[in-house]
C-alpha cells in the first residue's frame, strides 16, 4: 500500500450496502468500494476518493453482492478497516 493521507485526514467510509448514500453525498464514484476490496478485486489505492472538503476522503460502498455481504463478517473486513485506519486520524464507518 502506498497511499498516505495527511495526519489529520478524516476517512468515511460506507458499509451500508443495502442504501449506500456516501457516493451521491459528495459526488464521487460508486465504484469501486469497500465491495470490491472485500471482494480482492481492488486496494486501497483504487477505492479511497478525495471529497471536495479539505482532509475529508471517502470509500463508497461499491457494487455490492451476496458474497461482499457474506465477507463483511470475515476477519478480512476487520484486516481491511485496519489498513483504512493507518491513512489519517479518524475512520467513521456508516453501516445500515
């Protein structure tokens, strides 16, 4: 992982995957999310988006399926909040 956000980065990130709302909030791409890295199909380099508020980055929520459902209570998920958590000072996670 090479990406590194400033200290006092703020992450949002969106678990809510039946009505995920944090791509159309700030305008970003709904793909791809915290689905597809639970998935394995893409890092964080690829699902971690700059919003236009200053020290504010988001992941959406992606395109979610049976099996990003079935993943979000596996130990990876746990691994993956993590990895999100070493990028700035705060993580908030909005779930359902």
């Amino acid at each position: 992982m090479n990406l590194k956000l400033g200290g006092d980065e703020l992450v949002l990130v969106d678990i809510d995957l039946r009505r995920p709302m944090i791509h159309r909030t700030f305008g970003l791409n709904a793909e791809p999310g915290i689905c597809e890295a639970l998935r394995g199909e893409a890092d964080l380099n690829e699902i971690v988006q700059p919003t236009a508020i200053p020290n504010l980055s988001a992941v959406s929520a992606g395109d979610c399926d049976r099996m990003a459902i079935q993943l979000l209570g596996h130990e990876s998920t746990a691994s993956l909040l993590k990895e999100l958590r070493a990028l700035g000072e705060f993580v908030i996670v909005d779930g359902c």
